[in-house]
C-alpha cells in the first residue's frame, strides 16, 4: 500500500465511522468532501455503498423479524427497454456475469440442475423445446426483462475448443438434446423434473 | 518484546477463559476480543486465542451476511470469505495496520473491508442497468415529491426497493436520505453522487417510485 493508499484508507475509515454515527446526509458529505477534495469522488461512492448497505441490513432485519429468510429478497423485474435483443451478450454466461452471477449460482438460484444450465449455455439444448417457464423464472432470477433474457438464451453457443488429441479428423458438433431429454437425464427428483417439464400457458 | 514472548500483556487470560466456559463471548465487545488477540502470547495461548477467533469470525459472518448484496458473485458469500480472512490475518499480524482499526471499531473496520471488496467489484464488472427511455415506454411520471408512501407501505416497500435495480435504489436512498437532485451550493446532490446529469438522477428516483407503486398496487 503506497503512502497515498494508506492516506486514503485512513481518511475513509473515519469517514465511515463519523457517517455511521451520525447518518449519510448531504451535509456530512458536503463538509467531507471539501476537506478532502482530492478524495471526493472516493467519499461519495463509499458514503452511497454504506447508505446502500445500511438500508440492505434493515430490510433484512424487517424479513427476518417477520419469520422470513431475507435470501428471499427477489430482484424486482422491470421493463427495461435498453436491454433488446441487438443490445443482449451472446452467451449465457457473460450475460449472467454482468448482473452478477455465475452459471453456478444460477441454476442454484432457480433449483435446477446445474449441467442442465451449462447445457443451456454452450447451446446444447434444441432452442425451440426450452420452455417459457425456464425463460421467466431465468428473467426474475437475473433482474432482467424476460425478451432480454429469451434473446440472450437463444443466441448462447458456449462451446469451448475442447481437446481432440484422439481424434483423427475435425471435431464435429455433438447431437443437440431436447429439454426433456436433458431434464430426464438429470439427477433431479422427481417433482423438480415434473416441474420442469411442465410448462405455462 | 519480552511480554510478547513470554507472557500476554494487559490480557486478563483467565477471564476470557471464564467466559468461554459459560459459553459468554457474546456478552463482550469485539474491539476488546480483538484487542486480546492480538496481545495474547501466539506459542502458550494458541487455543484460547483460536477460539476468541473463532467467534470474531462467526460475528463478523453474521453481521456481513445482513449486509452484503446478493448479487455479488456466489450471492455474497466470496466477498463476505474474503472480508472476514482478511480480518482474522489482520488481527494476528501485530504489524497490521487493520488490526488496529479493529481494535478501535471492530465493526466500523469490518464495514469499511465489504464496501471496499464491493467499489472493487464494480469497476471490475460492467452491471447491466436498465437505460432511461421514457420516450419509449411513454409513461407519465409525477413528481417524486407528491409520492408520499404510507409508514405500512413504506414497510411493505421495503422488500421492493431492495429489488430495485442499482441505480434506481441508491437514487431512491439518497432521496430518502435528504439528498437533491441538483448540488445546492455546500451541498451534496444526487446526480453528484452517483455521477450522473441531475435530469438522469430524478429520472431514476421517479422510476423507483414508480416500481414501488406498482408492486405495491398503489394507483397513482
């Protein structure tokens, strides 16, 4: 850590201790800043982070008092006219990175087979037998609008250059499985298979 | 030096000894257990410290898990693993600078770390927000002044704006706590917090009203 760093760190610190004493307002800010003008930008994001966080702990503590798991907080899905399908990343994983969440946690998230995701991802499933139910429970887990997400899981073709040091000719493309036929060959029990065979009207 | 290594300096050993056997850790401030770590003899005291870290670590878990945004990588968890090990090193290396600051404000320090992983995160990655067009949704906003939730609704809200997109609830928060949308002079504004035009900052705030609403079935 330079002696800059450690200057800043520093000042941060009692920064945070004086804003959590006291509360974030503007004019805590205001007089922080213009003693540290150098260092504003620093202030304001670490003042919004802790406001941020201070708000997260009382919701959490309201859900718990309330006899509720606070991880049962969802991302509220809005109409997000931004994200269409010219602007969607191409696969799976790199949109799901961008709000924060790997193949893993999302298929955790949404209680489904994590090989049935990664499948989904290196477009391994036939498109079109993805169903609408996996399209919106995704969408709501990811924050994002459902088109959005239907865009990105349409395009995603993960395939890495996988090693063919056997083979004697070119790779070939593997034998595209249907979403059934994924679901079955999963380790599910059976009420998470049936609920992922079934779909919504 | 030589009550480093061979003694435990101001450590009242056999108090804290004391509590852990009436199973009352909790009972004491983590600054003064952090406090104790770091001048209790490493070599003799190896146990007792061990389990005075132990339940730093415990406390620090729980009090982050309250805290830390879920959409972190691995819902938290990694960011919280990081924070909390790097207290622990902090505390038993005498030379680290942390470890003071956790003997002064243990939990201020710990806060400092998880905003400091989370700033970090975010230059790091690119989160996708939802991009203004309200000429495109076509719909009409009313001020954010005139909202005017309920204490019942804004206890119902509560659920919803920790929902909200990023920017729509450190807007909506910022509000809430006082702030402008545009810098008054020796003030701080909305738009200057988050770095954004004061139109794009009342636009967000009136988004998240608007969610708000309509999650919550309020016509407006």
């Amino acid at each position: 850590m330079t002696v800059t760093d450690h200057e800043l760190d520093e000042m941060l610190f009692r920064f945070h201790c004086e804003a959590t004493e006291q509360a974030v307002t503007p004019t805590l800010v205001a007089r922080w800043t213009a003693a540290y003008p150098h260092y504003a930008e620093d202030i304001r994001e670490h003042a919004v982070e802790l406001l941020d966080m201070s708000f997260r702990a009382s919701a959490n503590g309201a859900a718990i008092s309330a006899g509720r798991s606070p991880a049962r907080i969802e991302p509220v899905t809005v109409p997000t006219p931004g994200m269409t399908s010219e602007t969607a990343p191409s696969t799976l994983r790199e949109a799901l990175r961008t709000v924060g969440l790997t193949l893993r946690d999302f298929a955790d998230g949404i209680d489904i087979a994590r090989s049935i995701v990664t499948d989904v991802n290196d477009g391994e499933i036939v498109k079109e037998t993805i169903p609408r139910r996996f399209l919106r429970i995704g969408a709501a887990r990811a924050g994002t609008a459902t088109d959005w997400f239907k865009a990105v899981v349409m395009t995603t073709n993960d395939k890495g250059e996988l090693p063919a040091f056997k083979s004697t000719g070119d790779p070939l493309p593997g034998r595209q499985r249907t979403w059934e036929e994924a679901i079955r060959d999963t380790d599910m029990d059976e009420d998470r298979i049936a609920f992922w065979l079934s779909d919504e009207g | 030096m030589q009550d480093q290594e061979h003694g435990s300096e101001g450590v009242d050993r056999e108090d804290w000894l004391d509590r852990i056997n009436r199973n009352d850790l909790r009972s004491a401030k983590p600054q003064a257990i952090a406090a104790a770590c770091r001048r209790l003899n490493p070599e003799r005291d190896v146990l007792l410290r061990g389990r005075l870290l132990d339940h730093l670590a415990k406390l620090a878990t729980d009090h982050l898990a309250m805290r830390v945004d879920r959409r972190l990588p691995n819902e938290g968890r990694d960011a919280i693993g990081e924070v909390v090990g790097n207290m622990v090193a902090s505390i038993i290396d005498p030379d680290a600078a942390d470890g003071r600051g956790f003997e002064h404000s243990f939990i201020n320090k710990l806060e400092h770390r998880l905003i400091d992983h989370v700033r970090r995160w975010r230059r790091e990655t690119v989160v996708i927000e939802p991009q203004l067009s309200d000429e495109v949704t076509g719909h009409a906003l009313e001020r954010p002044d005139g909202y005017g939730l309920s204490p019942e609704d804004e206890a119902m809200a509560q659920d919803i704006v920790a929902g909200l997109p990023d920017n729509y609830r450190k807007a909506f928060l910022l509000r809430r706590a006082g702030f402008a949308y545009d810098a008054a002079s020796r003030s701080e504004s909305i738009a200057a917090m988050l770095g954004v035009t004061p139109k794009t900052a009342k636009a967000w705030v009136e988004k998240a009203h608007a969610l708000i609403h309509q999650q919550l079935g309020i016509r407006r």
